[in-house]
C-alpha cells in the first residue's frame, strides 16, 4: 500500500504540491489528475525518489521509499524515456537489470509481456526503428517488466490506437487483480472513470477534490431528470422540489431541488402512459473536473 | 547497489564497443598506425626519383684534392643519415660527362677542382638544382681538404699534422657536485618526448570528456535517465559514468600500443629495420647515448608516479565533465560548457610545451601542482627533470583533494542537474543544490 502523507515540495518560493495526501490501497487503481503544471509530474518524481520532498513522508508497505523498495516500483512517464539505439531485447534487459533481475527472469517476462502485446516480431529491433504506438507499447513493457508492486502511469495511451488502447486496459487490469497498487494519471477522463475507483484532483499543487468516484459523483450529481412519454409538463411543476420543467425537441428535462424529489417524480412518471426514457443524469468525470479545476482557476 | 554499479558500467561499455563508429575508427586505426610507422619503407617501395642514387663526378685538375675531399664527404653524409650520394672520380672528361646528364636528364652532378695559380677554385654543375645539403656538405669538405693540404704543405710533421686534425674533446665541469652532462641531453630529447606524451595524453582526455557528455546529454534528452534513476542513485550512477569512461580510455590506450607494436613488428619482419632508422643517423646515436647513459633508468623511475598523475587527472576531468553534461540539456549547450575543460587542457598542454625553453622556471612549477594544469604540466617536468618527488606529491594532494570536492559537491550538483530540462536560473540551481544533503 503507498501512502502520501501531507507531501509539500517548494521550487525556489514556488509551491509546486502543497500538503498532499492520499492512500493506494493493494490492488487499487488510483487517479492523480489535473491540467499541466498542476504537480501530478513533481508527485510522480518524489513518489519515485527522483525528488525530495520539502515536507511530508511517503510510505510503501509501512517503509519510506528509497533505493531498496524502488525495485518493486514500475514507471512509465508521459514522454518517450527509451534508449533508442538500443534492441527491445537490450534495453529489456538493462532496465530488468536494475531492477535486480536475473537473466532468466527478464527473458521470461519479456515474451510474456510481447506476447500480451502482440509484438513478438519486434524483439530483436532497435527502438527507433519502431513506429510512436509500438515504442509506447515498449516504453510500457519496460514499466512492467519487473511486475512491479507500485505502478504509475502518465498518460499510458498516448499515441496508441482504440484497439491497442483495449490491449493495454488488459493488462492494467492484469497488474490490479493480481494486487498492483497503481497510480493512473491521463488526461482521458473517460479512461479514468473506468479504471479508477478513487482520485485526486490538484490545481496548481493543492488538493481541490479527493475521494471515491462514485461518492464524487454522488456529491456532483446533476439535478435533471429527462422523461419521455406522455407526461404533462404544468403537472410535473406542481411535484414539491421540482424546479423547472423544459421540453425539448423529444424529451422533457425536469431540474429538481435534490436527490430525494426523483421518487416523487418516478411515483408521478408510473401513472403515465408510453413512458420510454427515464435517466437520472449523472455527471461525468470530465463535466466534474471542468468545473472543479475551473472553479479554482476563477478564483 | 554494486551489482547495479556493475551492470551499468557493463552496458556502458558494451554500448560504447558495440557502436559502429568504434569498430570503424579502431580497423582505421589498425591500418594507419602501423602505415606510419613503415610510411619510409612504403614510399620506397613504390619508388620514385629519390630511389636514383646520385653520382658526383670529382674532375680533379690539382690531383690533390679527391682522396680527402671523398672522404670528409662520405663521413658528413653518413652524419645526416643520406646515403643515396656517390662521390667518384670522374673517368670521362667534363665534356663527355655534361652531355651524357643532358641526354639522360640526370641529377648526377660535375664538380671540377682546378688550381689557378696557388688559389683553388671549384665549380659545380648539373641539369636541375641541387639541394642546398649536398652544397652545404660539398663546399665544408672542399674547404676542410684545402685546409688539411695547406697543413700539409708546411713542415709540420705526420703525428703534429693529426693531433691538429683531432677533434677538440670538451670537458665539462659543473662547479654543483649533483650535476651530470648527461643531463643536457634532456633538453634535446625532451623536444622529442614532450609530444610523444602529452598528445595522446591530450587526445584521450578529450574522448573522455566528450564522451561522458554525449551519454549524460543521451540519457537526459531520451529521459530514460528518469527510468534509471529510479532504480539506482544519481551518485551511483554518476560514479558508473566516471568508471566506464576511464575503463574506455584505458582500452582504447592498451589498442593504440597494440597497433603500435604491430606497426613495428611488421617493419622488423619484412623490411628487418628497426623504427629509430627512420629518425636518422644523428636521433638514433643521440637516443642510444641516451639510454646508455642511464637516464633512461630516471625517468622508469618516474613512471609510477606519471601512471598515478594520468589516472587522477583522467578522473578529475570526468568529473568535471560528468557535472558539466549534468547541467546541460542538449549536446550544444555540453560543447559551449566543456570549452573552459579544453582550455585548461590546452594551457597545461602549451605550459608543458614552454617548460624546456623555460626551464625551471618558478611559475611554471607552481602551474604544475595546480590541478587540471598539474595533469599534463607536472609528468612532463618530472620526466625531463625540473621538479622532484616533493613536487610531485604536493601536485597529487591537491588533485586528491579536488577529486573529493568534485565527488561530494559535484554528486549534488549532478543529483539537481539531471533532471533539469530548464536552462534558466542555472546557475542559481546549481549553487542552491550544493546546500542539499546526500
């Protein structure tokens, strides 16, 4: 389990994360979100060791990460970070290596992971000579070699087509159910809702939304209701809580005060006839993070 | 970490050896290096006008001069190491003989000696000009004989006439007890040693410098340095690069002394003469004195000490470099930042230069301790003599203690450096990462 505990890290007098905190249970995928510059990189690097920290600790299994955990620790940053002029095959077995891998060890998981992949002719090819998706797929092999315990991921699908995109989710999944902490960072919010089960959002290095997603959503959630059928729309304004009553081309978009007026208007919706829609709209991810992230920026 | 210290300089290596450009430079070298050494025999071999031995025909009208002249002539010539002049008695007369040179366009040549009255005159000819040795050598001996036969001429009797003949012996004396004559010849030879040292001395920092740039700029740029770094620390991995850079130069020392010894090998097996043959007559005697005089043994003496002073410096230097290439984000910015790095090089190297024309001179030996400029300026002195053992380790302190700033500070500077995509406030980062701990 990683465990970020009241984290601050200061450039010169800038404030790049500002007491941040959050836990990555084992097997939990974990969204570190925000717009560029936001501190998810200046995480990603103290997490890792690469930075220190100005204040705050962070824990992985109950240690503070140094060297001696970093093997168990999978990265895959968001721009290329491949040795070009190297082989697959090279540049697997040098960053195995330093993993502390052995030989066997790194040619086993090499092919199972071209294998998974579908890449398996690329073994004996220099990185360069490979197109941008298939050296992400590398870059991310390279991530994963060590079946890492920790596992971040910025912007894992950069580059990369929906089929491959399907690929990769495989194996992400892969790493989750066999017990892999994992940070999941991208600007896809529709990826994020998928993987994630909670996150973090951070403006210019402070936390400005953190939770589960599905309480998230719960908190943001938007108070419509769209009915088609033949409902009558002065009859659904007198329901106490409702709000406004817009019809549109095909549906009737009712605005309601709160969670609890939706019964009301479902025990209201059954007396009708030829009802066909019936949605509680919920907010999505993206529509959460604009107005948080832009909330913020307002300010 | 040592087994990743270990593997990391392993794949440095094997990164560096594996590339194209090593296994072309080295197969060039191969080839040109023991081309050089025999380049006197190749250029024979595929002949030329030089392979034409010239005759000197001597008409000799005072039937006097021939036999010393002849003499004093060969003796010269062997001296500067020629030895494709002939000098005859001509047996044809001048006619004859200007008409055959005309006719084969030769570069024999006439020299007629008359006797005008009691004043000899000589004259030379030939079809094309003549080098300005074979006149110089010619007019001394014709001036030596005219001066033996005037002794002869007089009443000064055989034993008298040699003794005024024999060369003058010059004994020296030195009025300090420690001095030798022997020593003097330094002077000379340190014009022959001083490149022979400094320049692939100088060559190999350079390949150093320049390659450990190159590979931290490589790693930076392709932010893989981001991936190893998080498995082994910026110290360790700083250290690798000083490592494998060293282990590099070191290699590519040992196949410069293998083409060499191959180069000299070749000449002795086909052609069965040795490399100071091509040095000429005068080096070759100068060298042989040189090593039979044991000094050859003073300076085996100092070669400890020289192998200590190359391994500090070529670390110090990688050091330097490495922090230099730390702080840089593209191969540009590493080539406009190492060239403070080869201007200490090239003042050690001008310094070293100087010292034989200067010698002892106060501020050139206390150039000599001053790390950076002690790498090439402090051997080359110690070798031709002009600073001791105390020098010498007063220059090997400081280089040890520098060595230990650069890894204490430096290792800070290149933890910050790294993982710096940003060039401006460079400097104010790099002073601010000294403040941080390890």
């Amino acid at each position: 389990m990683l465990k970020v505990e009241n984290v601050t890290k200061y450039y010169d007098n800038i404030k790049a994360v500002d007491n941040l905190s959050f836990e990555v249970k084992d097997g939990e995928i974990f969204g570190l979100l925000g717009v560029n510059g936001a501190g998810k990189t200046t995480t990603f690097r103290m997490i890792t060791g690469l930075l220190d920290k100005t204040e705050g600790e962070i824990y992985f299994n109950g240690k503070k990460i140094d060297y001696n955990v970093t093997d168990k620790i999978g990265f895959l940053t968001e721009e290329r970070s491949l040795l070009t002029k190297l082989t697959v095959e090279e540049i697997a077995h040098f960053y195995g290596g330093l993993k502390s891998m052995t030989e066997e060890e790194i040619n086993k998981r090499l092919d199972y992971l071209l294998n998974k992949l579908e890449i398996t002719e690329y073994k004996t090819r220099k990185i360069k000579e490979l197109s941008k998706g298939n050296q992400q797929k590398i870059q991310f092999i390279m991530a994963i070699i060590n079946s890492p315990k920790l596992l971040i991921l910025d912007e894992p699908f950069s580059g990369l087509d929906p089929l491959n995109i399907e690929l990769f989710k495989n194996l992400i999944l892969e790493l989750k159910n066999e017990g892999t902490s994992i940070i999941f960072s991208s600007h896809r919010m529709d990826h994020v809702e998928f993987f994630c089960e909670s996150l973090c959002i951070l403006v210019k290095g402070k936390t400005v939304l953190k939770g589960n997603l599905k309480e998230i959503k719960e908190k943001y959630m938007k108070k419509n209701i769209i009915i088609n059928g033949d409902v009558i729309k002065e009859e659904l304004e007198q329901i106490k809580g409702v709000l406004k009553v817009i019809k549109s081309a095909n549906d009737y978009i009712v605005n309601i005060e709160n969670k609890e007026v939706t019964p009301k208007v479902f025990d209201y919706v059954k007396t009708k006839k030829n009802i066909t829609k019936f949605v509680v709209e919920e907010p999505t991810l993206n529509e959460i993070f604009i107005e948080k992230v832009g909330e913020k920026y307002d300010k | 970490m040592t087994n990743k210290l270990k593997l990391l300089i392993k794949d440095g290596l094997k990164k560096k050896i594996n590339t194209k450009w090593f296994k072309i430079v080295n197969i060039i070298l191969l080839i040109v290096i023991p081309l050089i050494i025999n380049i006197d025999n190749i250029i024979k071999f595929f002949g030329g006008d030089f392979n034409e031995p010239v005759n000197i025909y001597v008409i000799d009208n005072t039937n006097e001069f021939y036999n010393n002249l002849s003499t004093k002539y060969k003796d010269m010539d062997t001296l500067i190491g020629s030895s494709d002049i002939k000098i005859q008695k001509a047996k044809k007369t001048k006619e004859e003989l200007t008409k055959q040179i005309k006719k084969e366009e030769s570069k024999d040549l006439i020299l007629e000696i008359n006797n005008d009255n009691g004043i000899y005159t000589a004259s030379l000819t030939s079809y094309d000009y003549v080098d300005s040795i074979t006149v110089t050598l010619l007019t001394q001996a014709l001036n030596s004989t005219k001066m033996q036969l005037a002794l002869e001429e007089s009443d000064i009797d055989i034993d008298e006439l040699n003794e005024i003949n024999a060369p003058i012996e010059l004994t020296r004396n030195y009025l300090t007890d420690e001095l030798d004559e022997n020593y003097e010849l330094m002077s000379y030879i340190s014009g022959f040693i001083i490149p022979m040292f400094i320049i692939p001395f100088f060559l190999l920092i350079i390949i150093v410098t320049q390659m450990i740039g190159a590979e931290i700029n490589e790693e930076k740029s392709s932010k893989s340095m981001e991936i190893i770094i998080t498995s082994v620390s910026p110290k360790i991995h700083f250290i690798s690069k000083i490592i494998t850079s060293n282990i590099y130069a070191i290699l590519q020392s040992l196949l410069f002394v293998l083409y060499f010894i191959i180069g000299i090998f070749i000449r002795g097996q086909i052609t069965g003469t040795k490399i100071t043959d091509s040095f000429g007559t005068e080096l070759s005697e100068m060298l042989n004195t040189f090593i039979k005089s044991g000094m050859l043994n003073e300076i085996l003496k100092c070669i400890p000490w020289v192998i200590i002073m190359i391994i500090l410096s070529f670390i110090a230097y990688s050091l330097l470099a490495g922090i230099l290439a730390s702080m840089t984000t593209n191969q540009e910015d590493f080539q406009q930042l190492q060239t403070p790095l080869m201007i200490l090089i090239m003042v050690g190297y001008f310094i070293a230069i100087l010292a034989s024309t200067y010698e002892k001179s106060t501020f050139i030996i206390i150039l000599s301790v001053i790390p950076f400029l002690s790498s090439i300026i402090a051997p080359v002195l110690l070798i031709i003599g002009q600073i001791g053992i105390m020098e010498i380790l007063i220059a090997i302190f400081l280089l040890l203690i520098t060595i230990y700033i650069l890894i204490k500070y430096g290792s800070r500077i290149y933890k910050v450096g790294i993982l710096n995509y940003n060039t401006n406030n460079l400097w104010k980062k790099m002073l601010k990462s000294l403040k941080t701990k390890d």
